[in-house]
C-alpha cells in the first residue's frame, strides 16, 4: 500500500458506470471505512496509471555554518542578581 509523507493512505476508487476509476489520498481513519464498505481498493484498477506520492529527500545535508568559540558581550550588559554563569545559584 502507498503512503504519503503525511500518513494519508493512497487508494482507488472502484469504476462505475458513469465515473472511471481514479487514484485518491484519504487519512487512514476515513481509509479503513472506504475499504470496508468496498468502493475503493489498494490495487489499482486497469487502466488506471499509479502516480506514487511525492517524498520528502531521505538525506538532508548537515549545517555548514561556523561553530561559535568566543562569546562576546557589550559593557552593561550583567547578568541579572542572583544569577551566575547561567544559573541560579
């Protein structure tokens, strides 16, 4: 069965007379109730061609910004009372 990147599940509704058979996403709680009730199916139909749902890149490339090692402040600028290297002390 196709998924989406969202969870939604991919399937297809059966052709009737009047409408042919197209491929729908639906949330797998509407999903499980369209399958029960037998007007849409997980296999697609013939005729029908399958457009898998677009993914999101399965690597994304890490961060290249510098590393910070020197922290700098303006004078006046104190710690509030009471606080000292970052805690409560």
């Amino acid at each position: 069965m196709l998924k989406t990147s969202e969870g939604k599940w991919v399937l297809f509704t059966k052709p009737t007379d009047d409408q042919p058979a197209e491929q729908v996403e639906h949330w797998p709680v509407d999903a499980r109730i369209l399958l029960k009730n037998g007007s849409h199916t997980t296999e697609a139909p013939e005729g029908v061609a399958v457009v898998p749902p677009v993914q999101p890149p399965e690597h994304v490339g890490v961060p290249t910004a510098p590393v910070v090692t020197m922290f700098e402040a303006k004078a006046g600028d104190e710690p509030p009372p009471g606080l000292k290297r970052g805690r409560k002390e």
